[in-house]
C-alpha cells in the first residue's frame, strides 16, 4: 500500500512536535509506602519530524504505548522514548504524562485514614544526544493564614486554601512524597480530606500559629528544594484563592526552569 506519510511536503518546513494527545492509558507508579501505585494517565507523545516528510506515523505512538508495561521511573520512561524514537525514525522524543497520584494521609490528631490526590506531570525529552531529561510537575494544596489580618485584627484572621506548583529538574531519584512535604512544610498548614472536631481545631491552632503570606510560603518552598541534593533547578508558584477579596494572590520563583 502507498506511504503518503513518507511522501515529499508540499510546504518544506521542519516540525519541532508531531503525535497524539490525549490517550489514556493505566499506569504503574513507584509509592514510597506501598512500593507501587496504580493510576490513570493522559498521555502526550510526540517526535520531530524533518521537512521532507510530509506526515508522521499516528499508530505507531499508540503501538509504543500498548507495548509498554513498565513502571513510571527513570529507566522506564527513557527506555519508552526510545522505542518511540526508533519506531518513527525520529531525531527526538517527547512525552507527557498526567496523572493523579494519591497519599493516605492521617488526621493530625485522632489519625483517622483519609485519601488525597496530588496532581502530577511528568515530562521526558530524548534529544538527538541519547541523554534524557525529566521535569517532574506536582500541585500540592495548602492552608495559609494572613499574617497582616492576624496582627491587625483583635479576633481572627482570614485564612485560605492555596495550591503550591512545583516543576523540578532532578539529577537523581526523588520520591513525589519528598516534594509534596516539602510544600505542605512551607505553609500555615496542610489540607487534608478527613478532620473530626479534634483534628480541626488543632489544625485550626497550628495554623494561626504559623501565618504566612504567600510570598512566605513561595520562599520556603524555593529555600527547600535548592538545598535538595538531587534537584538541578526548579519553578515554583504559589497561589492563594483569597478568602475576603474577588481576585487570587500568586508568587513565583524560577531557578534554571522557565516554562
């Protein structure tokens, strides 16, 4: 049968990305509790494609896709972008995987069981050089209390749910749990899914114990993960879904990662 794929372009320009989005495929993901996880994720992939093609092969990412059963790590994820290389003859590879990856946490005092997803992306690029690169993306919520409403006001303060982004180069392995604590740390106090009244109030206590602006929290976060052994650079952004005001705050720090 013909190849149109392989056949000249009627318009000479080289793709940086071309491939499919979307595709939803189970997943195996390493737990530091439990040793594994089982998730759900979106999948991009994608290759370059040079100027003297006119198409790429669709079918053969979701081949690469179908064929692989290996869990979500280092060697794992490198070893599929080479299939995917291979299989389009391509110089690069690209792929993004979205999943939500989930910690039982215990409520801080009556440590009754409770389940909270952490939004993930993990994004790996196999340059014509053969040496990988992964930026590993985490949204992690947390509990802020306005230090300027607690020292101007005689009763209370506002306090609000923020989510804290990270995007992180590592030069080594690193647990999504190692991250995830780094940023409910950097806060007045984590969220957590389950509370009874003994939990709320010493959540409550802590909490107001530890006010922070957002630009606190963006900075503890920053501090953290440049002293962390086997992370190369990082972005992170902080936003506070505001309790008294129409309008969200945010703060941002970039440390060799732009997006």
């Amino acid at each position: 049968m013909e190849d149109v794929q392989n056949s000249p372009a009627p318009v000479a320009l080289p793709i940086d990305r071309v491939g499919v989005k979307g595709l939803k495929l189970p997943l195996l993901v390493r737990d530091r509790a439990q040793g594994t996880q089982h998730t759900v994720a979106n999948v991009d992939v994608s290759v370059d494609l040079p100027a003297a093609f006119k198409g790429t092969h669709m079918s053969r990412f979701v081949q690469a896709l179908a064929n692989w059963t290996e869990d979500l790590d280092y060697a794992g994820m490198k070893r599929l972008l080479e299939d995917v290389r291979e299989r389009l003859n391509a110089r690069r590879a690209h792929i993004v995987f979205h999943f939500p990856y989930f910690v039982q946490k215990n409520a801080p005092a009556t440590a009754c069981p409770g389940i909270l997803p952490y939004e993930c992306r993990l994004t790996g690029e196999l340059p014509e050089d053969g040496k990988p690169s992964f930026l590993l993306e985490v949204t992690v919520p947390v509990m802020t209390v306005c230090p300027c409403s607690k020292a101007i006001s005689r009763e209370g303060a506002h306090s609000q749910r923020a989510d804290v982004r990270m995007a992180v180069r590592m030069r080594g392995f690193c647990w999504i749990e190692d991250f995830i604590e780094i940023a409910e740390a950097s806060g007045s106090s984590p969220v957590y899914s389950l509370l009874k009244r003994e939990d709320e109030k010493f959540v409550t206590e802590d909490a107001f114990s530890r006010p922070t602006f957002v630009e606190d929290v963006v900075r503890n976060v920053a501090s953290r993960l440049a002293d962390h052994p086997h992370v190369s650079g990082f972005r992170v952004e902080v936003e506070s879904y505001e309790s008294i005001h129409a309008h969200n705050a945010f703060a941002c720090i970039e440390h060799g990662v732009t997006l």
